[in-house]
C-alpha cells in the first residue's frame, strides 16, 4: 500500500491558513489591505480580548456584489491580477487571493456588505471554510467583516497564541504601521471598547505621526525628501538626540507597503555613523516610491519583505536623503527645567539666602561681568573680595566667571556653586583693592572672552569675520558669558542661553577638519612592500572577482587564487590589518545591497578619525586660555549644523530666555 496520502480539501485550507494567519494580526493585516484596496476613506478596527474573541474590520470603500461574495472565500479568488503578467508590476496591497479563505477556514466569518449602484446589502456567514447562509439587509456602502472564536477548530494553533494583552499590542502595532503608511486614510482602533487610535486622514503624514506617536515625539523629527535613479525618499528621521536602542522604530514604507527592508536600514543607519552613539539606532517613517516592475512583493508569505532588482539605486537614494537632513539640520536640544514652587536640588537655579550660613571651604561666589546700568549703585564700585564678604558671609575667594544676572530690583540673582580642585581660583586682600572689582558697563572686558559681543557668519563654514556695520538680522548675535565647572561654555545667543560641552564641541571641529582632508585624498593608494596575504573560500573568490571593478575603484590592487588573495595596494590611510577586513567584508556588501565600496572605505575612515579627534579635543574639567575657548566658540557657531559629535552626544543644550523666566517667577 502506498504512502503517500492526498489531503482533503479542508486540510489543505488548515495548512494554507497557517501561512497567513497566525495570529489576531495577521488576521487585521490581511482586512485592512483588502480596505484599503477597496478605495476606502475611512476604516474602523475594533477587537476584544486581543482579538481571539471578536474583530470587526468596517470600511466605506466600493463593496462586493452579492454574487461575488461566496467566491471571495475561496482559495485564490481575487480581483486584483487576472495573469501571470499582472505580477510583474503589482500597485495593490493584496493580489494572491489567500486572505478571506484563510480567515475562513480557522474562524467564524460574517461579511456585511453593500455596493453603490445595490438597493440593499448582502451578509455572508461561514464557518470553519463553510457558507453557513447568505441574506439580505440594510447596510450602508462599503464592506464590515467581523471574525469571531479565532482557531476555535484548530485548539493546537489556539494555544501558543499569547496573552490577550500581548496580541492586542501586536494588532495596534500593525494599525498604527497602516495608519502611517496611508495618511489619507482616517483610521480608528478599538480595543475592549477604548478608542485607541484616531488619525485625522487629512493626507499629512505629520498628522499621521501625531496621533501614533504623540507631540513630544514628532518635535524631534526631521523631514526628509530626496529622489535618484527612479526612486523618491520622502518622510521623517530622528534627531541624533532621539535614537533608540532597538530597531523597532524604524518604518520603511515601499510604495505603500510597510515592510522590513535590509537595504533601506542599512542606508538609515549607515547615514547616522558620527551622528549616533554606537549600540544606538534612530526612528524613522520613510515612504519609498519606485517602479512596481522593480520590486518584487511576492517573496514572502506575510509580504513583509520584498526583493528589488537591483538594491543600488534604493540604498543611495535613502543615504543621500538621510544624510542631507542630518547634516543640514542646526536645531540643538532643550535643556530641561522642572518648574516647581520650592527649589530643589533639581532646579538649575538655586538662590543664595541671606542668612544661610555654611562651611566656607565648600561654598564660594561665581563673578562674572558687571551688573546692568540700572543696578543698584551701592554695587557700582564693589571689589569682587568685598562682593564675596557680603554674600558668603566672609569667604574671601571668588571665581572670575561669567556674567551675574543681577536683578536691580531684589530677588534671586546669584548662584552658588561646588567647589573643584581643577578650576582656577582668585585669591582677593586688602593689598590688592582693585583686582577682581566690579566696575558699571566696563568699555573693554577684563577678560577677552568674557562678554565680547559677536557675529555669526551668515554664511556657514565662512571665515570669522567681525562687521560693525553689518545688520543685527543677518547672523545672529552672541557673547560668551563664561564658563562652568571648567567643562562647559555659556554662550548667550540671541533669546536664549547656550550651554557648549567644550569637548565634545571641539571633538566635532576636529573631526570635521579632519574629514574635509581626507576627502582631498580620497582616491590616493599605497603599495605595500611585501604583499598582503588572506585567506578566501572559494565563495568568497568568486564574489571579489565580480565586484572587482567596484573594489579596485577605492585603492586596492590584488590578485586571485581559489583559496588566497593577493593584496598590493591598499588605500592610503588605512594599516594593512584594517585593509584586510575591509576587502574581505566589501563582497558581502555590495552583494547583498546593504551599502557601496566608497561608503564603506570613507565610514571606516571616519571612525579612524574618532579617536584622532577625541584625544586632540581640549579636555573637561580644564583650563585653558580665553582666546582659546573663544576660538572655539566662534567656529561652533560658524557652523549651526555640528549638533552632535562623532559619537553621538550632544555639542550644546539650549535654554530659552522664557524658560528662565519662569524659573524665577517673572
């Protein structure tokens, strides 16, 4: 007797169902594709208990004919491609005509629907693949579908289905992907009677990214639009202060499609290397349009993956376009105030009482420049020793620093500060009356960096220049009030307060510098004196000799064998062990479209310059000459988009002059 057995028609749907529904997800994905390519404007999800129970999909698109209703749960039944040709170039979210029969099969189905030209609606009911009955009733134009005891004849795959929290959080999830992917679409979601999720459908994916994402989160989003080669990149990124360290928000959308894209995620993050801190990856909602002839989506059972005909002209249009927002971005994040009614050790602002008494080895004055004309002028002539006296209750050492905000009218005006042993002190007495006083409006500071009004080039990246008589609009105007605990410089721009990480600011310049030098060089090679010899898999042979011309391209030179490669140039700059495993890495990449030989010698040249940079980089808790912090300043703001430095961390913090405000209740 034979033993091969020919499966029954119901077992073949259980199988065939298995592949594309596996959860409540699954299930929501498949109806809101059909929605969607029914042309529908508004679509309604609702579930209970993760969606096990019951689901409701209902949508205002064209509907089905009462004829047609039986035949749409069949197994390949569609009305999106009719022949093979149709495969070639497919626009629609659905096309393989696997969703309803399999939604069927593993559930109760109940399908209300009504088309434009129908007096009355027509409602479908099966189970378990089965039309039960099929009726008329009122219903309006469009379609609901309503699945209920989910696997409720198949126990086996009901019972590795996870909590009814767990399975709601997987059916949000992919309605919040839908709901990004279609701005023009207004979306609800429902869960155990609880609006969840309420997009406007206004068509602006800004407004999309509000309702899933909330404010907070879509105020540190950059746009993002570039096209190249027949593809367009048009969306947001994050800022480089607004990364995550897991990749589950980044959302590529292609042509509509969400999928999971290896090419596109590799060029994102590709893009942010010196913009992102390592282990760190950003957020982004990309939507990337291209000919459906170049891409196809029938490569995986969920169609959460596709496979383009050549992977180039997709991963350069996303670096490019990612990279261009990023390094044209100049916005700096906001240092953030608690506004309380008691100060605490969390406020930035703590004034000094005048009773306080304490140890005076931990305490001391910041000084800084003098106080407005209309200050009291009781302290017009105050020497910084007598200033400190008064307020510190006999301390005798106070820190030249940067410019008091003395209030003419009473109230807090001063801060105090710890005390650290690197930061330098001045020492005042009777001997010396006048070192460190305070005189009204000095015509030249004490200290060249100190209060020194400048201009911004208007022009980034432009050589300093001071103009007395260009306008105040043209650039913006700045002075560097001083410094704190010898890390960081205040920076007074325009409305609002900048605090300068010395660091990490002067790492970014270097680094800059440093990069802008090597591109000059970028096509020069070395020749080794004796040949660089590596090891190679027959695979690996035959992946470098057809990407030869690519690799050759960035400076090297080598010769193949079956199982040994040859290296006798390599590109300038890099040590012959780095060389190595670039070359042997550059294969892989370019064969699986995740980047180019350029891109990827210039990023392992860009992280040899890390570490150049950040030991050259003048260091925290230092002291170093005025003309030297200035200097630093005035290339920092030569150049508004150094946001960040090479490893992520944020140059300089903003605080706005309201936000100080209403810190001291004005």
């Amino acid at each position: 007797m034979g033993k091969i057995n020919v499966l029954s028609f119901a077992v073949a749907n259980l199988i065939a169902a298995g592949e594309v529904v596996d959860r409540p997800a699954s299930v929501i994905k498949e109806l809101l594709e059909n929605a969607i390519d029914a042309g529908a404007t508004r679509i309604t999800v609702e579930i209970q208990r993760g969606g096990i129970t019951f689901m409701r999909v209902a949508d205002n698109g064209c509907g089905m004919s009462q004829e047609d209703l039986p035949v749409a749960i069949r197994r390949h039944a569609t009305s999106k491609i009719k022949n093979a040709a149709d495969l070639d170039g497919i626009s629609t979210l659905g096309f393989r005509g696997e969703a309803l029969a399999a939604i069927a099969s593993v559930s109760d189905l109940r399908i209300i629907t009504r088309t434009a030209d129908a007096e009355f609606g027509t409602c479908l009911s099966a189970k378990a693949g089965e039309v039960v009955d099929i009726t008329e009733q009122g219903a309006p134009v469009g379609k609901t579908v309503i699945v209920e005891n989910l696997f409720g004849n198949v126990p086996a795959r009901r019972k590795f289905l996870k909590k009814d929290v767990s399975e709601a959080i997987a059916v949000s999830t992919y309605v919040e992907k839908i709901a990004l992917s279609r701005p023009d679409i207004a979306i609800r979601l429902i869960i155990d009677g609880n609006m969840k999720l309420d997009t406007a459908g206004d068509g602006a994916l800004k407004s999309a990214m509000y309702a899933v994402f909330g404010r907070d989160f879509v105020g540190k989003m950059l746009p993002v639009s570039g096209k190249g080669e027949g593809v367009s990149v048009e969306g947001f990124i994050s800022r480089p202060d607004h990364v995550r360290p897991k990749r589950n928000y980044e959302n590529f959308f292609i042509n509509g499609r969400y999928v999971n894209c290896r090419t596109a995620a590799a060029a994102l993050e590709q893009a942010y290397v010196s913009f992102c801190p390592p282990e760190r990856f950003p957020c982004c909602v990309l939507n990337i349009t291209i000919n459906p002839a170049a891409v196809d989506v029938n490569v995986h059972p969920a169609k959460l993956e596709v496979k383009f005909s050549n992977e180039r002209p997709v991963f350069e249009a996303v670096y490019s376009a990612v990279r261009t927002a990023l390094e044209n971005d100049a916005t700096r994040p906001e240092l953030k105030l608690k506004n309380t009614a008691v100060p605490s050790a969390a406020n930035a602002f703590v004034p000094i009482e005048e009773g306080r008494r304490e140890s005076l080895s931990a305490r001391q004055i910041t000084i800084d420049h003098a106080p407005p004309r209309s200050a009291t002028p009781a302290f017009s002539h105050m020497s910084a020793a007598e200033y400190a006296k008064k307020y510190s209750k006999g301390a005798d050492t106070v820190r030249l620093a940067s410019p008091l905000p003395y209030h003419p009218h009473g109230g807090a005006s001063v801060a105090t500060t710890q005390n650290t042993a690197e930061r330098p002190i001045y020492t005042f007495s009777a001997n010396k009356p006048n070192v460190g006083a305070i005189h009204e409006s000095p015509a030249i500071p004490e200290k060249p960096n100190v209060g020194a009004i400048h201009e911004s080039p208007a022009i980034p990246d432009a050589q300093y220049t001071q103009d007395a008589t260009a306008p105040l609009t043209a650039a913006p105007v700045w002075r560097i009030i001083g410094e704190a605990f010898s890390a960081y410089v205040i920076v007074e721009c325009d409305d609002k307060l900048l605090l300068i990480d010395k660091h990490a600011a002067h790492e970014r310049v270097l680094f800059e510098e440093l990069r802008a030098r090597m591109r000059e060089r970028t096509d020069a090679t070395q020749i080794l004196l004796l040949p660089l010899s590596l090891s190679v898999s027959p695979e690996d042979a035959a992946l470098l000799e057809a990407y030869r011309t690519e690799i050759e391209a960035v400076g090297f030179a080598f010769t193949l064998s079956t199982y040994t490669v040859e290296v006798s140039e390599i590109p300038e700059g890099l040590k012959p062990g780095e060389a190595g495993e670039l070359l042997l890495s550059l294969p892989v990449t370019l064969a699986e479209g995740t980047g180019d030989a350029k891109l990827a010698r210039d990023i392992l040249f860009e992280r040899a310059l890390y570490q150049g940079a950040c030991k050259a980089a003048i260091k925290a808790g230092r002291s170093y000459p005025p003309e030297y912090v200035e200097e630093l300043v005035k290339k920092l703001m030569s150049l508004p988009d150094i946001t960040v430095c090479p490893h992520g961390r944020p140059v300089a913090m903003v605080l706005s002059h309201a936000q100080i405000d209403r810190q001291f209740k004005r």
